[in-house]
C-alpha cells in the first residue's frame, strides 16, 4: 500500500517538473502577426522554423516568423496586429519576421515587454506587395535583398524582381531607403530603386496610381473593428470562414477610401 502511494507521488510528481520544465518554450511561442483576409488561387503558408509548406485558408492566423507565398494568377491579403493592410500579387514571397502589435487593438495573447518587438519588421526576398498603415508613430521596416525601408505611416508599392532589382513607390506618408552603399529619403510621388550592391537612387512618379493599379482588382478589405485578430475568432465566424465581405458591419468606417488603390474596385 505504501508503495504504491509512493509510485503514485513519484509519478505526479515527474509530471509536474515535466511540465513546469516546458513552461519556458509554451511562453515563448511566437506571438500573433496577423491574419490571411483573403486568400485568391494558389497561396502557401510555412510556419515558423519548418521547411514545409502547407495551404493557405481564409481568416487563417498568421505568427511571427511565418512566410506566405502566392502561385501565378493568385493573390493574397492581410490584417496585421500592427494595422497594417497589406495585398500580395502573385508570384510573391513575404515573411512576417516580427510584428509591434498595436496598444489600442489588444490583439493575441500578452507578450512580455521584454521579447514584444519594438517595431514590425516585413521581408520581401521576391515579388509584389502593397501595404498601407497610417499610424505614423508606428516604425516598419521592409527588408528586399538590395535594400531596407525604414518607413512611418504610409501607402507604398513594392516591387522585387528575381534578381532582387527593388523598386518601391511611395503615396502617403515617409520612408527613407538604405543599404550599404547608401542612403535615400522619398517624399509622396516619388519611387526608389536599387539592385544589390549599387547605392538607391530615386525618381518622380509620373502617374502614382499606375503603380498600384494591380490592387484595384482586389475586393474592398475589411476593417480592424470588423474582424479581430485573435484565435478565437474562428470559433466565433467558423473555422473555414464566410468571406470578409459578409460579416456583420463590414466595412467599417475606416474602410479604405473611395478613389484610391485601397477601394478594391473589381471582381479580381
């Protein structure tokens, strides 16, 4: 009798310093970056520190570290913890390296203030993407194999061909181009350049709107408001998830503006 209560404290015992052990990597999972808010063709998520990719699905959670790619004809679009809006063109290859989410929304679980990013933080090794976040006291930085935009409050336009040749159109807002071999502030209006190793250049834009006419086919995306970003969303509007266009109040009032890359005019 006696040992088999001694077997039993033993045995509990165990289990606890196991899971007490296990503490650390549970808190340390990566904190959530956002959300897929639409998925068009062939898009791809690969989790953070695996090799294999797997589909991507509408209102799907997206974390720190997570890549997304889009196949030819396809298209992709996300609502980040940081607010950003942000649209995918096809044949493009984006990772979430780390994400500040936003004080006001209190998306996701709690982070430590000691491991919470300072400021987001986007790779585009290849491809095209759009992102619009007007909060100008929020810090970005968009990483292309010939450049990193340090950005605040913008509508811009990337693009990044297969040879890392950069071009980033700015509509709203500032950002300040660099890399190694030099430095280039953009004002609205105005695109950068830059090829891996040579110092960006810049240029005025002569038509603003045609860099991102490819956006204006997307479906109008919803609010912030309309869709929080947390896990338990897809318990609430189901775990395959009727289109955004129909949930409940959206869009919301701080819908994209009518007239501007952000209307999603168009069937797509």
């Amino acid at each position: 009798m006696i040992r088999s209560l001694l077997r039993g404290t033993l045995s509990v015992t165990f289990f606890l310093f196991l899971m007490l052990g296990n503490l650390p990597q549970i808190w340390a999972a990566a904190p959530l970056a956002g959300k897929l808010i639409q998925v068009q063709g062939q898009v791809s998520v690969r989790k953070a520190g695996e090799e294999a990719w797997g589909p991507g699905r509408l209102q799907q959670d997206i974390f720190e570290g997570d890549a997304i790619q889009t196949g030819a004809v396809s298209r992709a679009a996300i609502l980040c913890v940081d607010k950003s809006q942000i649209r995918l063109n096809e044949n493009t290859l984006f990772v979430l390296n780390s994400v500040a989410p936003s004080p006001r929304l209190g998306w996701g679980a709690a982070v430590p203030a000691a491991t919470a990013a300072a400021a987001s933080l986007y790779q585009v090794p290849q491809g095209e993407i759009w992102l619009r976040n007007s909060n100008e006291k929020f810090r970005f930085e968009l990483e292309t194999p010939a450049l990193t935009a340090a950005v605040r409050g913008t509508e811009s336009n990337l693009r990044v061909a297969r040879d890392g040749f950069t071009v980033l159109a700015l509509l709203t807002g500032s950002l300040v181009l660099r890399n190694p071999q030099g430095e280039v502030s953009l004002s609205p209006g105005e695109e950068g350049l830059a090829r891996p190793g040579a110092a960006p250049t810049k240029r005025v834009l002569v038509e603003p709107a045609d860099a991102v006419q490819w956006s204006l086919a997307y479906p109008g995306l919803v609010s912030f408001r309309d869709l929080p970003l947390t896990p338990a969303s897809d318990a609430v509007r189901g775990a395959g998830g009727a289109s955004p266009r129909g949930l409940p109040g959206a869009p919301g009032r701080d819908q994209l503006r009518p007239g501007t890359p952000g209307t999603g005019q168009g069937g797509g």
